[in-house]
C-alpha cells in the first residue's frame, strides 16, 4: 500500500485541527493541543517523505478544490527528502514550542532596574546589538498575545502544514498556492512579538517586502516558462523544455534562481533573514532557518535540473559565485555579531551558500559530462541540508531556551549559563560541533564530502573548472575556518565565562518539554554524524529524481560514507571512538602525577595586589571578534566613534569617554540603502501626477492600455 497518499491527507487534516485548537482552544490548553498537531502533521510528513526515498511514488489531480487549475500532487524521492526534513524537524520543534508557549514559564531573568552592563561602557558593539534587549512576550506580560496568542497559535500549524506540502506541488498554480501560504503565515509568526519591541514591525516590513518581490519573480519565471510549454503541470513543464529556445530557458532560470536564492537567504538578497529570523519567537525561527529556507534549494533543483533538464555552465558558475559569496560573508557577519540569534541567523546564510555551491558544482559537471561527479556533488549538498537542518534547529532552540531564561540575546550581557542551564549549554555545543564541520560533528560529513566532489573535479576539462574548483575549495576552507571562531565566541563568551548582568546570573534550566523537543534534534545530530552511510540509498533515489544521473554516488549498505566511483571513505563512527579514547587518556595520564603525590594543600594565588578577577576582566564577543575583525577591515568596513564629555567646570578634564564601533552589513548599506532612496525619491516626484483631473487619469489609463497592447503584439 502506498503510504504518502494517506500521510500527505494526514499533514492537511492535522494542519487544519490545529489551526482550530490555537483559535478556539482555553488559553490553559491552547499551547498543548496546537503542539501536538503540529507534531503529529509533522509525523505525517516523516511517514510521507521516507515511503516517498523508500521509492514510492505518488501523484493526484483535484479539481474542484481550486479554481480553474484543481490542486496537482506529485511525490518522487527529491520531494520526499525535503518533506521527511520539514516535518522531522516539525516534530521537535512542535514539542519544545509546547513548553516554550506554556502559561507558567516566563523568563527568569531580565534586565533589572539598576543592572548596568558589566563589560562597561568602554566597549564597542557590533552591528546586531539591540540597544534594547528583546522582552520575550510570556515574561512581558504573560497575556493572551505574543506566541500565547490565539493568532499566533492558529497561525503556526498553517506554516509548518505548507511548508511540508510545498514539495509535494505538481503544478504552478498548486507550488505558487502552498508557496504563498508558507510566506504568508511565516510573516504572521515573525510579527507575533510586535507589542513587545519596534523591532519585530521593522522586520516584518523587510521580510514582506523581499519575501513578496521573489514571489513576483517566481510567478512571472514560472507563467513564462508554462506559457511557453503549453501547460501548467510540472509533467508538461518538462515535456515542453526541451522545444523551448536558449534565451528563454535562461530567463526562466534566472528569474525563478533570483526568487528561490532569496528564499534560502543567500547574499546579496540576504537582507530579510538577519532580521526577521532574531525578531521572530524561538521555534519559528528554528523552523523558518532549518526547513523553510531548505525549500529555496528544493526550488533551484525541481526547475534547474528536473523540470528545465539542466543548461549551460553559465547558470551553475552564476549559482556556485552566489553560494561562495553567501557562505564567506554570512560567516564574517556572523563572526562580528553579538546578537546571539542574529550570528545563527547569518551561519543560515553560510550553510545554505555551502549547499548553493554543490549544487552548483553539480550542474558545472553535469554541463561537462561527467555525470558520476555531478551525482556525487548534489548528494554532498542534499546531505548537507540534512545535517544543517538538524544542527540549525537544535542551535536556535538552545538560544530561545537562553532567551527565555534571561532575557538576553547579546553575547556581550550574558555568560556564566554552563552552571546555571548544563542541559541547555551541553546542547548549544552538540549543535556548535555540527556547525564547525569538525569531527565528530554532523556537519563534518558532509562538508567533507563536498570537498571529495570538489577536489575530483579537478580532473573536468575546461578552463572554467580550472579556475572556479580550487576558489571553491578555499571557500569552503575559509568558511569553516572562520565557523570554528564564530562558535567558539558564542559558546566562550555566552554559556563559559562570568555572568555579566543579573539576568544572566538568576538563569535557570528550561522546563521539560523544551529540553525534550532539544533532546529530539541532539539525537538526529548524533545519528547523521556516527551513521551517515545510512542515508546512502535515499540520497541516490533523491539524486536521480532530480534528473542529474542514474550513478550511484554513495556505496551501500555501509555506515560511513564510501565513495562509490572513488576509493575515498570516511568512517565518523570509528573517528568518533578514536577521539573519546584519545581524550580519555589524556585525562587519565594527568591525573597520574596528581595521585602520586602525598598531600595537597590548596591556596590561593598570588593575583599581583589586583584582586579577583571580575566579569569585566574577561572577552566579551566584541572583544573576542576585533582580531578577526582588523584582518577583514577592507571587506566589512567597520564604523567608529568616540565621544568625549569634559567636566563641567572645565574644558581640559574629562569626564567620561564614549567609545562605540559597528560593523554595519556592507551589502545593505552599497545596495539597499541607495536603491532605497532612489525609490523615495521617485515616489516624490510621482505625487505630481496626481493633480486630481479626471481628465488626466483617463489618458494614463489610455496610455496604458495601449502600452500594454503594443507588448503583448510585440511578443506574439
């Protein structure tokens, strides 16, 4: 029996309920009963999804439930590994969204009322800082709004419902429907906090704007590419691709790669996802940065490879250029950010241009011929989006626990959490070990992978191969490089050193549910770092789905991973052995000496007449970040100021010494902000066209109907 029917019915019922249940549940039991629909649709999609990679195939036509078009199902093996992510990662976050929405659980902590910042004032900060702390809506006041609300609640089975149906699309009009749907409850989520902090509308306002305008793009690049087939359905789409003229193939995929880039949050049109991602609560930004953004990659390669059939090296050189530009700025970024879910917010931005950049390699190989290396490149990449949905989430559930507890989120304010949340700290490192891609972290695997695909590339004839490969493969290098840092500073600086406000030092560990649902995605870490290889089968069928070869990448029936075409292997299991062996000797070997000794007497060190140390001795993030900082000033342009207050009484004496720097989003302030002002100020020169005769509006109206007109003869 074919199970993705009955589950896909099962994610639109559950979806539906739990919407109810948020909208007319008790207060009391709102959370709770939402939750679980939202796990159980969650389920669905899981069930869905592995019958879908087990080589289960699925496909229905519903008319009446749309208009015109009907509602197009199709599920093959790419879609089902994209939806058996979504709603894995549903099902953890469902039941950590349980405690952190319970009516009992306000945050502990906060800023007091004569708690002043115990790094001083002398320190800068960077870009990312809120010059108000976030005040989370269960601690601000404990009402019917923020993520207790009904809205919110009713709203939040909506997106994770779409989000898991958005691959199982057949057709434009029913991928535009759930996609719409997805971008629509995900900025209702985004806005829940909106009473508690300016923030959240200005946000808000970026990610509607950025997530509407590739919306645009995508309807536009779809229209022309069905219009041009002669039908809307993804079979006719790619009966009719092959007939379709050069120049029109590579509008569609550059419009459609613009629209599903911006998706992924890849730079330069990044600006949406380190705003709304920090502003939104906790587990919408753990699903919005670990599944939502998936869906962009799913959307290059339904269309790049499945339904457009692949095309010429200059579209996968423009996409492996966007992924390398994505994975180092992201990085940067997130290495200057203090803000603790703005610095996750961007290492999304470096994992997905990761992920961008195999895909792309995939379609440089696929171009060149070699199909073997292009199989292999696209599975590194699939693998990658697995590993990176597991570590993203388990990381942005750990800073909400952090956020819950203290009414933090700058790494600047925060600090002694080790003692005060162990589970929460254990947990936040797990994630940070899969996010620096060393072993035996998760994300290792398959960054390691896509570096075998990379480096075998060499060998693909061509001067573009030539010359892109090895910038590729110090990208990666770099990238990784600078994650080590980035993850240090946040897991030093945040869970390690002294606490530096009083909301940090009265955290307490976060209620069951959260940890259950945190303890959910430290399982799935564990799983893919020690067990890749058994992801091996469900990678092929996905990597043939995809239309990109019938090799098969990765050998089977192994548990690490074993190149099939190359004698390259990697076993993380036995790396995994080796290492905790390794650190289990070197602790035992000193202890030695110490168990030798007769006496030992403890006393207290010489501190040179300073005196202890205290929290403001120690690296804040600002501090933590300036090496790498100074190394990078031509690329992030940092921005300082100092300001000087003299006594009173007398121009010579000083008072008090302001010293500030930011490190602003350079993209943002060369791109956006001059396009930004460029539309102002045609917004006001266009008020003069409004002069209020009626006259007037009825020869624009003239106008532009005979523009219109004269386009659409130009075009036939």
């Amino acid at each position: 029996m074919n199970a993705v029917g009955p589950a896909l019915a099962a994610v639109g019922g559950l979806a539906v309920a739990g919407a109810l249940a948020g909208g007319l549940a008790p207060a009391r039991v709102r959370p709770l009963a939402a939750g679980l629909c939202t796990a159980g649709l969650g389920a669905a999609g899981v069930v869905a999804g592995a019958a879908a990679l087990g080589g289960a195939r699925y496909g229905v036509w519903l008319p009446g439930l749309l208009p015109l078009a009907g509602v197009r199902l199709a599920v093959d093996p790419l879609s089902g590994l994209f939806m058996a992510v979504t709603g894995a990662v549903t099902v953890a976050v469902a039941v950590y969204g349980v405690g952190y929405a319970s009516p009992g659980g306000g945050m502990h902590g906060g800023r007091g009322p004569g708690d002043e910042d115990a790094a001083g004032s002398a320190g800068g900060r960077h870009a990312g800082s809120d010059a108000h702390e976030p005040r989370d809506a269960l601690a601000a006041g404990g009402g019917d709004h923020g993520v207790r609300s009904r809205g919110a609640q009713a709203v939040g089975p909506v997106f994770a419902g779409a989000m898991v149906l958005v691959p199982a699309a057949g057709s434009v009009s029913t991928f535009l429907l759930l996609w719409e749907l997805m971008a629509l409850a995900s900025l209702l989520l985004v806005l829940a906090e909106h009473r508690e902090r300016p923030t959240v509308r200005s946000a808000g306002l970026w990610y509607a704007v950025m997530t509407h305008l590739g919306l645009v793009l995508l309807l536009v690049g779809l229209a022309l590419f069905a219009a041009r087939a002669g039908g809307e359905s993804f079979a006719a789409l790619r009966a009719g691709a092959g007939g379709m003229p050069a120049g029109v193939r590579g509008t569609v995929f550059v419009m459609t790669a613009l629209a599903f880039t911006s998706k992924a949050g890849l730079a330069p049109l990044h600006a949406w996802l380190p705003r709304a991602h920090p502003e939104a609560p906790s587990h919408v930004s753990a699903l919005m940065s670990a599944a939502m953004v998936n869906l962009g990659v799913y959307g290059l390669l339904r269309v790049g490879f499945d339904l457009l059939g692949g095309g010429p090296a200059w579209w996968w050189l423009l996409l492996m250029g966007a992924g390398a530009l994505s994975a180092v700025y992201g990085i940067l970024q997130a290495a200057m950010a203090s803000d603790l879910k703005r610095l996750l917010a961007y290492s999304t931005s470096e994992n997905l241009g990761l992920v961008v950049l195999g895909t792309g390699a995939a379609g440089l190989f696929r171009a060149a011929g070699d199909r073997p290396l292009a199989a292999l490149a696209l599975a590194a990449a699939l693998l990658h989006v697995v590993n990176h949905a597991a570590f993203k989430a388990l990381l942005f559930c750990a800073a909400g626990s952090v956020l819950r507890a203290t009414g933090l989120r700058d790494l600047d304010r925060l600090g002694g959490l080790r003692a005060r949340m162990p589970v929460t700290a254990g947990l936040f490192a797990l994630g940070a070990l899969g996010a620096v891609a060393l072993p035996p972290g998760n994300g290792f695997v398959s960054e390691w992978l896509l570096l075998q695909a990379l480096v075998h590339g060499l060998a693909v004839p061509g001067a573009a191969a030539a010359v892109v490969l090895p910038v590729a493969v110090a990208v990666i290098a770099l990238s990784a490089g600078l994650a080590a840092a980035v993850f240090v500073k946040a897991l030093g600086v945040g869970f390690f050193a002294r606490p530096r406000s009083a909301g940090a030092g009265r955290a307490v560990e976060s209620p069951p549910a959260m940890l259950a649902g945190m303890a959910l995605l430290a399982a799935c870490c564990a799983a893919l770092a020690l067990v890749p290889g058994a992801l091996g089968p469900a990678l092929t069928r996905a990597v043939r789905a995809a239309g990109v070869g019938t090799e098969k990448p990765l050998a089977d029936g192994e548990l690490g991973v074993h190149l099939a075409h190359t004698s390259a292997a990697l076993h993380p299991l036995w790396v995994a052995l080796a290492l905790v062996a390794g650190t289990a000797a070197v602790a035992g070997l000193a202890r030695l000496p110490a168990r030798r000794r007769a006496r030992r007497r403890d006393a207290r060190l010489w501190d040179c007449g300073g005196g202890a140390p205290t929290a403001r001795m120690a690296y804040t993030a600002t501090s933590f970040a300036e090496p790498l900082q100074r190394v990078f000033d031509d690329v992030l342009a940092p921005e300082q100021d100092v300001d000087v207050t003299p006594v009173r009484e007398s121009a010579y004496l000083v008072e008090r010494v302001r010293f500030q720097r930011l490190v602003p989003d350079r993209i943002e302030h060369r791109l956006y902000r001059p396009l930004l002002a460029a539309v102002s100020g045609l917004a006001d020169r266009a008020r003069g066209l409004g002069g209020g005769s009626v006259h007037l509006y009825l020869g624009y109206g003239l106008f532009g109907l005979v523009a219109v007109l004269a386009a659409l003869v130009v075009g036939w």
